[in-house]
C-alpha cells in the first residue's frame, strides 16, 4: 500500500514538473515572439524624437551597425520601425506586403480634407483600389502611353527651349526649375488638357504659387504628428498655413473640373479623353467598390498627381546633372552614347530609350545614392505581426529607408561610389522586383506614375545632355560643389544648382 501511495506522489510530482516546465517554455516562446525590434534608447515622453537630427535617413543608417536591419523608434507617441537593408525589404515586399500596406496620414495632409481624396495616402481597400487602377492604366496602359507620347516630347521640347531663352537673357539657368515647370505642364495635360504655364492660363501663375506652398508645408516636421494631443493647438501653425495653400490650389483645380462639368466636349480634348474625362465618366464599379467619385476626391487625386510627379522628377535631374559634372569621364561615356545611337541630325526620342544602357545605368545609380522619397511613403501595420522573428504591433509606422538599402553594402561594392558601370551587363532596376533598388517603392503600393517617371527621367536628361554642353558656375567646380541635401517633401540638393547652359547644333534640330 504504501510502495502504491509512494509511486502515486512520484508519479504525480513528475507530472506537476514536466506541465509547470511546459507552461514556462510557453509563456517564454510568447514573450520572445512579442520581442520588439531593437533599438537606440528612448527619452521619456518624446522616446527618439530628437535623435534623428536634420538627415534622418543617415543617422537611421548609421545605427544599422549597432542595431541591425530592422530597427524600432518611438517618435513622440508614434511606434515606429525602420527597414534598412536589402534583405529586410525583401522579407516586408515578399510576404509581408499587405500587413503592412496601410499609410499613416499626417496632419498637413488632413487640410482641405485632402486625405479623403488622395491616393498616396488611401488605406488599402476599395477606394484605393479603384483609383490606382484608373490612374495606372490612364498613366501607364501600353495604348494610353503611346497616344501620349507626343505630349512628353512636347514638354521636355518645350523645357530645352526656355532653358536657352533663360541662358540668353541670364547666363545661367537653376536647372531644378526648369524639370519642375516642364513636369508640371506635362501633368496639366495629360490630366486637364491644359498648358498651366501658358501666358494665357491665367490660374496657371496662381497654381504653381499655391504649390510651392504645399510642397514647403508638406515636408515641415510637425511636432502634432508625434503628439495627438497637440493636434488641436498646431503649435507650428503649419496646419493653418497648409489649409490656406491647399484651400488655394483645390479652388484652381475645382475651377477646371466645373468647367469641365458645364462643357464637356470643348477644345483639343476632343481628339483624346484626358484623365479628368475618365474620372468623370468612370462606371467600372467592382464589388465593394465606390460607384462613383466625389468631386472632393477628384480634386485631391489631381493635385496629388501634379505633386507627385513634379519634385520627384526635378531632384532627380539635378543630382544626376550634379554627379555626372562631378565626374568628366562619365559625362563623356553618356555623351558619346548619345551621339552614336542619337546622333547630331536630331533630337532624341523616346523610342531610343532602350537603346541606351548607358544612360539607363546613370539614372538608375542617381536613384540608387539619391531616392527622392528615402523612406518611400511611410507604410502602416494594419494588423499586430511577427516580422523577422520580431513583434510589430498593429498601427506601427513603417519606414522603409530607400536610401540606406542603396547603400547596403552586401548588396553593393563600393557602396557610396557613382559608378554607372556596376548595372551594365547587370538585370537589377527598379521596377519593384529586385529589393536593393526600391526608388519607386514595391509591392501593392508601388510609384503610380513609375511608368511616366521612367520614361521622363530619360527622355529629360538625355535631352539636357545632347542639346546643350554644361558648365558650373564660377566659383563652383567638380571638387568644390556642395553636395549637401535637404529633406522636405523629397530629398533635394541643399544649393540648387546652377549651370551654364551652351547650346549644341542639335538644339536648332527637331
Ligand atoms: C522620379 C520619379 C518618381 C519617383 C522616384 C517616385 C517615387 C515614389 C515612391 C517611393 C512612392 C511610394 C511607394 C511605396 O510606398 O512603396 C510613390 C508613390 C506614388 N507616386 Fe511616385 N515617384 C515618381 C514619379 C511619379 C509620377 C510621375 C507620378 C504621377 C504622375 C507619381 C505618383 C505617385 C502616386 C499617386 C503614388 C501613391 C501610390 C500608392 O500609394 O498606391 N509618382 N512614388
């Protein structure tokens, strides 16, 4: 009896063990699947809001060393993690893509409630899906491309013509400028029909005005983004002067869209439908998805698509103009390209584009050092998620650091070189499948204008290249320019540039 009760007690405290040693394996597995990603230590209340100084994508990178790849922040109130080398994008890109295809919408963008309209910003879901594709395929489709292929060449002509008119009357041009205003005009018409810059346009000096405004506001830090609580008192006022520069640039758009509204058949339209046609007349309407666009909404969409292509574009061009005068052999590799696959008798066309790797691989390694988004357009957790083996709770920033992923030195030799050759004979580009080189971004949320942005970039800086020869401007020389950024809405050249514009035979050819 009592060798039974003896086995019984034995058998039971073994048992008592082997579960409690189950149970506290289990709570650990839970707790280190709930680990957070590590990160640089956090300041009570503002966490590591002061930490990131004036180039947050360069300090960010310089913790990689410290903290590893996937790094966790606490921005005032705002979770954040950082994604910072290739293969941490393609782990978010590859499997995670839709966990994280939520955006955070800043205060600035809520003015004018531009954020119910706007794409760029639309959580994933059937409004969103709806107008990308609209845009997408008005955009990028293979017929619409080419029907509008004129318009591009149009724009960039139009570009090389007032840089000479500037360079005669100045001396010297601000490049940037010129890329932005030929942009702008490209988008007025592909998307209202209309030549904001034209003389006649009487709205078109206003808009461009209007957003200066929104481009300066939208890049401010707001110290209410990271405070909810100050959100009410916008200690900055950028939400007060955002609501007057937006309120200014929807009432030019409104103008056009009533007019359209009220005459819809007018003018050189006629010949083809313009993106505003399409959103007016739009009854593609899928399950779940929105009959019909507001007004509100198309407004927001056209003013987003005017910002979206205009910086981007511009900052692009003047890094790669600012990298190739830094380097006189490159600069002449690109020319002779041009002149033997181009030649002198006319200008270039966008059906020369594939025919010129060398200037592909230049464009290509400007976006690589110099991604105009470098944290593409700060992405959401829509769900609580395991990644990497860390826990991201639901609601978490993403920023996905373009900039430090160009920079990975796995995935590149020679990382912070401009070396165009290294994509020579290479596969990698950025269309969204090779995750060391994310400029447009990748997955669901990709560049909605990757397309026009592609073709553009060439078809612009081919033409700066082959119509004119560039000089600095004295003082300035390729050791001494200043290479310095500045971080707004894009990460842009802190000095403008300014070059010396002289043109070539080609320049009096069509
Ligand atoms: C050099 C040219 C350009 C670059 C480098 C660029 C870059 C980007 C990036 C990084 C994103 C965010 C992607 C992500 O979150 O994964 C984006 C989104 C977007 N871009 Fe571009 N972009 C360019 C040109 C354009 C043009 C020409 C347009 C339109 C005319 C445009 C319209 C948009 C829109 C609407 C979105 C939001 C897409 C979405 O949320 O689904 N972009 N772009």
């Amino acid at each position: 009896m009592e060798l039974a009760w003896s086995f019984f007690v034995w058998s039971a405290g073994i048992c008592l063990s082997v579960v409690l040693v189950l149970q506290l394996l289990q709570v650990k597995a839970r707790n280190s699947s709930r680990q957070l990603p590590p990160g640089p230590p956090r300041w009570p209340i503002v966490g590591n809001l002061f930490d990131l100084g004036k180039a947050p994508h360069r300090t960010l990178a310089g913790l990689v060393q410290k903290y590893g790849p996937v790094i966790w922040l606490q921005l005032g109130a705002v979770n954040t993690v950082v994604i910072q080398s290739t293969k941490a994008s393609r782990e978010l890109f590859k499997n995670h893509d839709l966990t994280y295809s939520g955006r955070t919408i800043t205060e600035v963008m809520k003015a004018g409630s531009f954020d119910q309209g706007s794409m760029a910003i639309a959580q994933y879901g059937p409004y969103w899906r709806k107008i990308k594709r609209i845009v997408v395929t008005e955009l990028s489709g293979s017929k619409q491309f080419n029907e509008t292929a004129s318009m591009r060449k149009r724009s960039v002509d139009k570009m090389i013509q007032w840089i000479d008119e500037e360079a005669q009357a100045k001396g010297r041009v601000c490049l940037a400028n010129f890329v932005f205003l030929a942009n702008c005009n490209l988008v007025g018409n592909l998307v209202l029909s209309r030549d904001l810059l034209d003389p006649q346009c009487k709205e078109g000096a206003e808009f461009l005005n209007a957003m200066e405004g929104l481009m300066i506001g939208g890049g401010k830090p707001n110290v209410a983004d990271f405070f909810p609580i100050l959100k009410w008192l916008d200690p900055q006022g950028i939400r007060k002067k955002m609501e007057k520069d937006m309120g200014h640039a929807m009432q030019i758009v409104s103008g056009f869209v009533k007019e359209r509204i009220a005459k819809p058949q007018s003018g050189e339209r006629k010949e083809r439908k313009d993106l505003l046609d399409v959103l007016l007349e739009q009854e593609d309407t899928r399950e779940d998805e929105p009959d019909k666009l507001l007004e509100r909404d198309m407004i927001s969409l056209i003013l987003e698509l005017f910002m979206g292509a205009t910086e981007t574009t511009s900052s692009t061009i003047e890094w790669a103009m600012t990298e190739l005068l830094r380097d006189s052999k490159t600069m002449s590799k690109v020319r002779t390209e041009l002149a033997q696959v181009v030649g002198e008798n006319r200008r270039i066309n966008e059906s020369d584009i594939e025919k010129l790797p060398y200037l592909h691989a230049v464009v290509k390694e400007t976006l690589r050092l110099h991604p105009p988004i470098p944290f593409l357009i700060p992405r959401r957790a829509v769900e609580d998620n395991n990644f990497m083996g860390y826990f991201i709770p639901m609601d978490t920033q993403v920023f996905v650091n373009a900039w430090a992923i160009g920079r990975d030195p796995d995935s590149w030799d020679d990382p912070l070189s401009f070396k165009p050759e290294r994509f020579l004979g290479s596969d990698i580009d950025y269309g969204g499948q090779h995750f060391e080189l994310i400029p447009f971004g990748a997955g669901r949320r990709r560049c909605a204008g990757f397309t026009m942005g592609h073709t553009v970039l060439h078809l612009a800086l081919g033409s700066l290249l082959h119509c004119f020869e560039w000089e600095l401007d004295e003082p300035i020389t390729p050791e001494n320019i200043d290479m310095e950024e500045r971080l707004g809405i894009t990460l842009r050249k802190n000095v403008p540039l300014e070059l010396v514009p002289k043109t070539r035979d080609v320049f009096n050819k069509k």
